[in-house]
C-alpha cells in the first residue's frame, strides 16, 4: 500500500509540474502557429444595430474560408467589441482592440470612426470600413498614412448619387425644388453639404437649407418653415432617432403627404419607418436612398468574385438565400484583403499589412477572385489584383474606391433597389 501511495504521490507531483510547465510550453510555440489577432468593431446594439447581423453573418463564414488555408499557417482570430453606435463606443472599442494588438480591424460607423481616429492613428491599425466617414478623412494623419481603406463607396461618391438620381429621373418628372435639413453631427452635416454639391450641379433649386442640433427632439417648426416653401422632394440628413421623430411629427401634422423624402444611405431601417407610420406601405414610394449595388446589378460589374461569394454563403444559408444587408459584401472584401496582405508582405503587423494592402487589392498583378486563388498566386511568387465582391477595390492614394452605386425606393415597406449607376458614372460627375 505504502508503495502504491508513493506511486500515486509521484504522479501527482508529476501532474502538477506539467500542469506549471504548460503555459510556458505554450509560450515559446513556433509564431507561426499562433493566431493572428484581427478586430471587428462591431455595431451590435444602437442605431445602426440592424444592419449588423446580417453583415456579421457573411464576416464569421468568411473567416472561417479563411481558416482553412490560413495566411502565414496562422488561422485569424477575431476581436469582437460593440461600439454600440456611438462615438464614445467607437473610442472606447479603437483601445480595446489596439490594446489586444489586433493587426488590422474592420467596421465602424461614421461617426465612430471620426471619432476614433486619434486612437487609430496611435495604435497605427489598419482599419477597413463600409463607413468612409467624409471626403475631410482624406486629409487626417490617418488618410495620409494609409491607415483607412473603405471597401464601399465614399460619402463623396454615395452622395453624388442624390445629383444623378435628380438629372436622370426627378427633373425629367417636373422636380425643380428641393429642401435640405440635417443635423450638426459630422457624418450628417457632411453628407448634406455634398448632396447639395450634387444637387446645385444639376440645377436644383435649394429652397430650404436648415441646421438643427443633434440632440433635438421635436421639429413641428421646422417642418413647417420646411413645407411653407413648397418643395418638390426633401432631404433629411440625421441620426434613426431624430428621423424617426420627424417623420412621425410630419405624418401626425396636417401637412401634405405627398412629398419625397431623400435620406442618407444607412437611414432609416424599416423598422423604424414602420414605428412611425401608421399602416405597413405608408412610405411607398416616397423615401429614396444610395446604397451599394447589391444582387444581379452588382454582379454584373465585379463578375466572378461575387459569384464565389454568393455561392459560399448559400453553400450556409441555403439556395437562393442572399446577404441581408449590401455593406456585407464589403466586409468580405476586407476580411479577404487584409488575410491576402499578410500573406504578401510575409508578417502580421499593421505596418507591413498598411503597405501591401493596395498591392494585393489593385494592379499591377494577375487578377485573382478569391481568398483561396490569391492565396495560391501568392506562393507562386505572383503579384496579385484582387477583385472585390463589393467592387473592384482599386484603392485611390486616400485608400477609397468608386464601386456601381444605386438608389433605393421604400416599397412594400423595405427599401428595394430601383436604378444603379456605374462607377464610371459616378467619378464623371463627381469630375464636374
């Protein structure tokens, strides 16, 4: 017995020590086993909350395409924080994933990521956004040193869309007025000063150009004011919140109804629109807003990549099954681009991946249409241009791109796309 206790004594000892000796064993693992930290600044709860789900649904089954052929032999891990749509969240979540040394991040909103900039630009992470913020981003630190890469279209670019909507379908129809409100906060300021741009190209007539705080809650008098002038359409630059009050104080007013509103590309979400109104369709044909191009219209200008895209995604969700959501497409993208960098410059550091990011996304090089084929040119010794799902993602000397953009009608009560316009559209008239 006392021979079996010993026994038992020693293996324990024994456990014990392997147990003490495990993190260190797992401390000094070859580099190019561990994973490589990459941050999703997600926007789980707040206003833009809904637009999420779906978009993380295609991140988690691009990540995972990733994984099974990792870059560098090293699989990528996320980091995921909430910036719960707001500045100070977005803040908060640039430390948090600078601090998890993260090697290059995707998400964001406007706002979030004007305010996140000192912060990204002292971790220098390279961050990937459907959010472009304001033609202003070009001219930070962070736009200058190649920190900020948008996979969609700028606010520059989206907004252009209000002017060539107006020439080729309002004014055709009669429409000479347009009325132009927002509120102060920057993403909602910017976004009416380069639809006014646009609309003044055209020859619209702005007869109501208003400001109001972002923290207002009622409008009557505005609304007022704004319906005194009689104007064809409106513009409505503001958070969902303030949207929503608006429109429901409009609806609940005796003023006409039959009016068009022109809102920005992330607002509003149906369901706010169906809080406000009374009857489902109450909206129909009278709310119109830019978005990426999404579905066969898309496919028609990125071609094979989105054919893979849609097919691994419907390999989950299903035949037929589509992204909820069209800045999806552009968070594929970037998850894709970031994973090729790494594989091209040889290292997972944010310097390295900042400065191969447009080399892997542009020409000169053999286009490639997958995170899978890239790989494989790669290690060939090829040079790559990946084309994006979202769009062709030649990244500009300020890290944006002129992806097919289009036009948004609120039918049936969900916004449907009713007209796209080229990317070849878009920097013409952006060039006027």
């Amino acid at each position: 017995m006392r021979k079996k206790g010993l026994l038992a004594l020693s293996g324990s000892i024994c456990l014990v020590l392997i147990l003490a000796v495990l993190p260190f064993i797992g401390a000094c693992a070859p580099e190019e086993e561990a994973p490589i930290k990459i941050g999703i600044a997600a926007t789980e709860t707040g206003d833009i909350a809904p637009w999420w789900p779906g978009c993380w649904d295609l991140g988690k089954i691009t990540i995972d395409l990733i994984n099974e052929d990792p870059p560098l032999g090293r699989p990528l891990e996320a980091v995921i924080d909430d910036t719960e749509s707001t500045p100070e969240g977005a803040i908060a979540t640039a430390n948090y994933l600078g601090g998890q040394e993260v090697v290059f991040a995707v998400g964001y909103d406007s706002d979030g990521l004007w305010a996140a900039l000192d912060v990204i630009e002292r971790f220098g992470t390279p961050t990937f956004t459907q959010w472009s913020g304001t033609p202003k981003l070009d001219k930070t630190d962070a736009g200058k040193n190649r920190l900020l890469f948008r996979t969609c279209a700028g606010d520059t670019v989206m907004d252009t869309l209000y002017g060539l909507y107006w020439e080729r379908v309002l004014a055709p129809q009669g429409y000479e007025k347009v009325a132009v409100i927002y509120a102060t906060d920057e993403a909602s300021r910017d976004s009416a000063l380069c639809a006014i741009d646009a609309f003044e190209k055209v020859g619209a007539e702005i007869v109501v150009n208003k400001e109001f705080p972002p923290d207002q809650a009622t409008f009557s008098r505005i609304l007022a004011e704004t319906f005194a002038e009689e104007p064809d359409a409106i513009f409505l630059g503001c958070s969902v919140e303030q949207g929503s009050i608006v429109l429901k104080e409009w609806w609940d007013s005796a003023l006409t109804k039959d009016i068009l509103w022109l809102v920005p590309d992330e607002w509003p979400t149906p369901e706010a629109v169906e809080a406000v109104t009374p009857a489902p369709g109450a909206l129909d044909n009278k709310m119109v807003a830019p978005n990426p191009a999404s579905g066969e219209a898309l496919e028609e200008y990125v071609g094979a990549s989105y054919d893979i895209m849609m097919d691994e995604f419907q390999k989950v969700y299903g035949a037929g099954a589509e992204p909820e959501h069209a800045f999806a497409v552009n968070i594929y993208d970037a998850l894709i681009i970031g994973a090729l960098a790494i594989q091209a410059a040889g290292e997972a550091t944010p310097e390295a991946i900042s400065e191969y990011i447009p080399k892997v996304a542009g020409p000169p090089g053999v286009k490639v249409y997958s995170y899978e084929e890239g790989k494989k040119a790669l290690e060939e010794g090829k040079e790559i241009d990946y084309e994006g799902a979202g769009s062709l993602c030649n990244f500009d000397e300020y890290g944006s791109v002129y992806p097919p953009c289009g036009m948004y009608m609120m039918i049936d009560g969900k916004f449907q796309q009713i007209l796209v316009f080229s990317p070849e559209e878009q920097a013409e008239f952006v060039a006027r």
